[in-house]
C-alpha cells in the first residue's frame, strides 16, 4: 500500500494516510491504559463465543502487548514471527480458553512502535487474510492516540471505547473521539463504562460526553457526531479475582455482576455488528 490517493470498490476515495474501514472488524480502544480495555476484549470474545460466534481478537498493541498475560497463554510463535516471515498466518493463531481464537503480539517490539510503510503493509496483509474466517475480528489496539493506535482503529467498521469515571479516563476518553471524528470522519463512537457504582452512571457518563462533543466537536456542518452507550461493567471483585489468577471470568464466574453485563454487552454487539448487514 502507498501514500498515493486511492479509489476504493464504492467509488470513494481514500485519502493519504487513511485506509477504507473492513467488514465485521470491532476495534476495542481507550483514551488512557489501565481502564480495563484488555480485560473487556478478552470476556467479550468469550462471551461471543457462547453464542456461537467464531471469534478472533488481535492484540494490537504492538509495543505493549498483554493479551497472552491476561489469558495465561505462552506463544511459540507471535504475530512478530509472520511479520518478519518465519511463520506464516495460521501458524500464530492460538486457540484461547474461552472457545475464540487469538492472533498474539509480542511485547517490547519498538520497531513496531511507529507506523511505517511496513507496518502498514503488514497489518493489511494480515487482515485481510483473517477476515474471510471469522464472524467476527476485535482489535484490542493500545490506549491513547499514537499513530499505530489509529492506524489500527481505522481498519475497524466500529470502534468501542472504554472509559471509567475517574476524570482522567473521560478526559482521554473525549480526546480520542475528538482525533476519531477528526481524522477518520467517524459519526458513531460507541462506549462502554467499566467499574461504575450504581446502575446507571455509565448511561449518565456517556450523556454528559455527548453534549460536550455537540458543543465543541463538529463532523459536518449540520451533523453531530453520535455516542451510543452499550453498557455499563459494575465495579465486581470477581474482575480483581479473575485477573490476579490470569483466568476469563465470564468462564469461572459466569454469574457475577460484571460476567453478567459483559453477556449483555455481547448481545449488543451481535444484534448491532454480526448480524447486521455489510
């Protein structure tokens, strides 16, 4: 792929820098780390798997990646190994407990820490021969808005947000939908509270995001940029117990609070993404 405009399939037109969205591809992304997102990719794809999904999720944190901690798993071969040639695609993917399939980064590679012509060519190589296989891809990309955070996001026709409301996380959360909106034209950013405390403070959370964005973020004249609340994930010490053990907890505690409304969750996004036509 180059830097040189492109017409797509459609007639649009892509400009440079920018890729064309890809089928049933839900990236899973954050304005800041620590609010949960890996743990949310990771129950969600199970949770799909459960409804009879054929998942896969890629860690696509290229330079911290922690997918394989938080699922106990310990790669022989790493999305690394297909990028440099010494193994090819099917090879790397991992069955994970859960019943979904994972394609692993491994950590501490700074040469996928900037987004190069390479790694660009890469990422598209990979997606492309992933897609045909599965119902659905969730990207579990870095926090932040790095430009291989956003190149990620982009290959996704949906992107779910994971904020808490500390201040700090909704601060982060709102300036990487403002790049979202700016840089790839996104009309509807879809968000998932994690940790709240009583039954509707996500729904709450997201309102007030909203009107912030209908104030100072504008996609088009005369078009706003839209916030659809999926769900809230109540502060649970199962999530504490699951993680510490490096275990799913939708798997050893599917009736805990938090289980529960990643199930949910889960429905949401097969009746709005899966099923929903391309």
């Amino acid at each position: 792929m180059n830097d040189a405009t492109q017409p797509t399939s459609d007639n649009k037109v892509v400009k440079p820098g920018q890729v064309k969205p890809l089928g049933k591809v839900l990236a899973v992304t954050s304005g800041k780390g620590g609010v949960g997102k890996t743990f949310v990719s990771a129950n969600l794809a199970a949770a799909l798997a459960k409804r009879g999904q054929k998942v896969l999720v890629l860690d696509a944190d290229l330079g911290l990646a922690n997918l394989d901690v938080v699922l106990n798993l310990y790669p022989k071969i790493t999305l690394h190994d297909v990028f440099t040639g010494k193994a090819r695609l099917e090879e790397a993917i991992v069955k994970a407990p859960g019943g979904f399939s994972v394609l692993l980064a491994g950590s501490g590679m700074v040469e996928y820490s900037r987004l190069t012509p390479n790694v660009r060519e890469d990422f598209m190589r990979i997606m492309a021969g992933l897609l045909p296989h599965y119902d659905i891809v969730l990207l579990d990309t870095g926090a932040g808005i790095s430009d291989v955070v956003l190149f990620a996001v982009s290959l996704a026709s949906e992107v779910l947000v994971v904020a808490t409301p500390e201040p700090t996380s909704l601060t982060d959360a709102y300036a990487t939908i403002k790049v979202l909106v700016g840089e790839q034209q996104r009309r509807i950013i879809r968000m998932v509270i994690n940790q709240t405390a009583r039954m509707g403070d996500g729904r709450a959370i997201t309102n007030q995001l909203q009107q912030v964005l209908d104030r100072f973020v504008v996609a088009k004249p005369g078009e706003k940029v839209r916030l659809i609340h999926m769900g809230d994930i109540p502060a649970d010490p199962a999530v504490r117990q699951a993680v510490m053990r490096r275990q799913l907890m939708i798997s050893v505690m599917p009736g805990c609070p938090a289980a529960l409304a990643v199930s949910q969750l889960a429905g949401k996004i097969e009746d709005t993404l899966i099923n929903k036509p391309l």
